[in-house]
C-alpha cells in the first residue's frame, strides 16, 4: 500500500542546515495500522508531512499502490494534532466533513451519503448542525476524524490525533478509531509519543530514534490480537513485554549494552 525509501529531510540550508530525518525506510500494508512512535523532536511530524506529499523531502521517495507520491494525493486524509486550527469555525460540522468532498466530482446525493455515514461513525449525527465551538475538544477531534473518513481515503495518516485531549477522552477516541478502520478498512499510518497508545493501537510499531530520527525497530504488535479492551489489553502480559520493549528501544536504541530489564 505504502512504500517509503530511504525518506531525509533539513530544513534550511549551508550551515543554518538542521537535518530532522534521516534514512528511513518502511512498509505499510493494506488494512494495517503501524504507529510510529519517537521523542519529541526526532522528526515525527515532518515524516508525516513527507510521506504525505506536503513536504518535499531532502532525500528519499514514498508511493501509495505503486505511484510516486509528489503532491498530496487524492485518496490521501490527514488529520492533525490541533483541532482547534484545522476545524473552520464559521461552518456547521456537516459542513467540515463535507468540505473537502467538494472539490471532488461526486454527485451531491453521495456526497450527503459519505457526509452523514461518517457524522454516525464517529457518534456525531446529533451535532450536524452545531459549530466547532459548541463542541468539546474530544468532540472537534471526532469532526476531523469524520471528514477524514468521508473522502474514504486509501490512506489515514494522523499526527498525535489524541494529545491534546484528556486521558478518558483519549481513550473513546482510540477505541473509535479502531472501530472506523474496521468499518472503512482504512489503512492508517499514526505518530504518537506516547509509547502505551502505540502498542494498543498498532498491527506494527515503528520506534524512532532520537534526532535525527532513522527507525530502529520495527515490532509486530500482531500476537495482541485484532481486538483490543483498554482494560484486559493492557494488563495483559503480551502488552506489558511489548510496551518494556518499546520503551527500552526508545531509551537505548538496540545499544547491546542496555540493561535487560527496564
Ligand atoms: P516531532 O514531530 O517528532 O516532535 P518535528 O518533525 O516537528 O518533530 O521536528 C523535527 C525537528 O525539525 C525539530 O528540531 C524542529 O525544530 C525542526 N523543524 C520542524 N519543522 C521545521 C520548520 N518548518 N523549519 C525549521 N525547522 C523545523
Ligand atoms: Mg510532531
């Protein structure tokens, strides 16, 4: 489905040059959900913007099925950390979601389809009419989550989608995302600092390192099972050793010297 090669990025140039990436290469397959995960500053984001098109990068070449991506492509949806600046204030939520579903040629009657079956996916047909100010911030994020899924994209990328939302909250939000990849058998490709929600979320985590970020370790997250409890899950002993091993690559890379227990 994705196939990123060899992905560098600096910003700037000469000696003001400051690399944010280097050398990264992954896979994601059809249907998977791989989260990436890294310490602030490794270059999460700009990986995100490179692979999606937005950025052009320094080095390296990403392709969505087979086709080199340049600029953003069309069966592309990204959904950012800060809500609050990607909703537009002055439209309804029906009218976020729909959008970008405009500049699309699709007859108005599947677009109000694609539109309403994306508000109920995400528990929000009763809030159609209301602002983005009306909602709480859990609430603004599930907008930008429904307008994602309403251009049915190939693609789901999503920058810290839950970080600036309280724990509960965050919590429905994962569980909601895992509930719409089923739904949409979406493929979705999410950053995240936080190394629990990686492993809860995640078919594969792709640990970062520190700047500038190159993957160290790329970790079936698969034994878990495709159904997660935000309970049971995670005081299971196959998340306890998974998260240890994450957390342990975040903290020493694969030095070999590393303590064996965290
Ligand atoms: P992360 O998302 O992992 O926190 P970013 O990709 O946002 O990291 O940033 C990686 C590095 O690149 C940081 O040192 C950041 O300051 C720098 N950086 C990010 N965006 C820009 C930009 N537009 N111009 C210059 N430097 C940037
Ligand atoms: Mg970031």
């Amino acid at each position: 489905m994705l196939d990123v090669s060899g992905i560098g990025h600096a910003y700037g140039s000469g000696a003001a040059a400051h690399t944010a990436l280097r050398d990264v290469s992954f896979t994601v397959r059809q249907g998977e959900i791989v989260c990436i995960v890294g310490p602030s500053g490794c270059g999460k984001s700009t990986l995100l913007r490179a692979v999606s098109g937005l950025l052009p990068p320094s080095a390296g070449q990403s392709w969505l099925t087979g086709v080199p991506i340049r600029s953003v492509p069309d069966d592309l949806a990204f959904v950012f950390q800060e809500y609050g600046k990607s909703l537009f204030p002055w439209l309804t939520v029906r009218g976020n979601v729909a959008f970008p579903l405009k500049a699309r040629r699709r007859s108005r009657q599947s677009r109000d389809r694609a539109v309403e079956d994306a508000l109920s996916s995400v528990g929000l047909a009763d809030a159609a009419d209301k602002h983005p100010w009306q909602l709480s911030g859990g609430m603004q994020q599930r907008v930008a989550i429904a307008r994602a899924l309403a251009c049915e994209p190939r693609l789901l990328l999503m920058d810290e989608p839950f970080a600036s939302v309280d724990a509960q909250t965050r919590a429905d939000l994962e569980d909601l995302l895992l509930r719409v990849r089923r739904a949409y058998r979406t493929t979705v490709l999410l950053v995240t600092h936080d190394i629990d929600e990686s492993v809860y979320l995640a078919d594969r985590v792709l640990v970062l390192s520190t700047a500038p970020g190159t993957v160290v370790a790329d970790i079936d997250v698969t034994p878990l099972g495709p159904d997660r409890d935000q309970i049971t899950t995670r005081e299971s002993d196959g998340f306890v050793h998974l998260r240890g091993e994450v957390a342990r690559l975040l903290r020493y890379g694969t030095d070999r010297h590393a303590p064996q227990e965290a």
